[in-house]
C-alpha cells in the first residue's frame, strides 16, 4: 500500500501550473497508470526470469547481517530481483547502474514530497488568523519561492537522518516508524475523499 500512496501529489501543482485545467487531468490519470503498471508489468517480467528458490533473493526469516549489527533487518539493493536477474544474465556494469536509479529515483520521491508538503504548509499558513504564521511561513522571497515553509518541511527528514546517525540505532527503525506515521494518516485521507465523493454523487 505504500507504494501506491502519493499520486494526488500533482494536484497541488495547480496553483501554480499555466493551465491546470488542461494539464492536471492528463497529469492525474498518469501519476496512476504508470506506476502502478510499472510495478506489476516489471514484477511479472522480473519474475518470469528469477527462480523463486534462489539462495540470493530476500527472505523475511533470514538475518543477512551480524547479530547487533545496524544494518539488522535491513535488505539492500544487491538482492533486489532486478539486480538479481541482470547478474544472472551476466551483463557487466548494469547492476551498478540499476542502483544509481533506483537511488535516484528515491532522491526525486523525496524531492516531490518536500516540494508538496512546503506547498501544503503555505497555504495553510495564508489562510492562518495569525498575522504572524501569515508573514513568516505564508510568505515569499523576491523568486515566489515559500523559503520558511520549504525549511520548515525540511527538519523533520533531517532529523530522521540524526536518527540513523546515531550509533546504538538501527536503521530499521525510523524507516518503520516513519512508515506506520505516514501510511495511517494517508488511508485516512484516502477515505475521507472516498466519502465526500459518494456524498457529492448522491448529491
């Protein structure tokens, strides 16, 4: 499920997209179709390739590091199934390449979510009671560019970075933290919508 969370993100380009009237529906369809065709079409394909019981593939009961190791319960890139297969059919520098992407692409999902919830605090803040929140997070520089609301959304993933830093954490430990914290909120969300949406359908 949570892989599938985030695709409402490119409404919140409509404030300041030239023609959201024209572009955002065309936009919204695809922020769906394409990751999740992604996902299963390259799944499948990935699976057709890969032997279900090879000895490099993730195993939920299998510990991959030492015991008191930070890394503990931690499954890195060389046993993805894509790096798996690309190995197997011997193609020399892939790999590497498949995670840069992969880091990539995790690097722009972390961009787009700062860049939503900057936008999201903004507004909220111009539409704040408090002369103060208005003038500080509810303001742009000379480039209309919400700076107090960008390094204000920006703490909390900072701070999630000192907490992988510090020396007696375990990595898997914030990541299921901030998962459960986002996930829950985000199904609730979810179904809020849901809801307002049958009601505007009854009418």
């Amino acid at each position: 499920m949570f892989q599938f969370m985030g695709g409402e993100m490119v409404l919140v380009t409509a404030a300041e997209a030239e023609s959201p009237r024209r572009d955002l529906p065309t936009a919204a369809r695809y922020m769906y179709l394409l990751p999740v065709s992604l996902y299963l079409v390259g799944i499948f394909l990935v699976g057709l390739c890969i032997n279900y019981l090879d000895p490099r593939l993730p195993h939920p009961h299998v510990n991959y590091h030492p015991a008191g190791s930070r890394l503990n319960g931690i499954i890195t890139g060389t046993r993805s199934p894509f790096v798996i297969v690309i190995q197997t059919a011997g193609i020399p520098g892939l790999p590497g390449f498949l995670n840069a992407a992969f880091l990539f692409s995790a690097l722009t999902a972390a961009n787009s979510a700062l860049y939503v919830a900057s936008r999201t605090l903004f507004f909220l803040a111009r539409k704040s009671s408090s002369k103060f929140i208005k003038g500080t997070v509810g303001r742009t520089n000379n480039g209309h560019t919400p700076l107090a609301a960008i390094i204000i959304s920006l703490v909390p993933g900072v701070l999630a970075f000192l907490v992988v830093g510090a020396a007696k954490t375990s990595v898997q430990e914030p990541i299921f933290v901030l998962g459960r914290l986002y996930t829950g909120p985000v199904l609730a969300i979810y179904a809020s919508e849901c809801l307002a949406f049958l009601r505007f359908q009854q009418g």
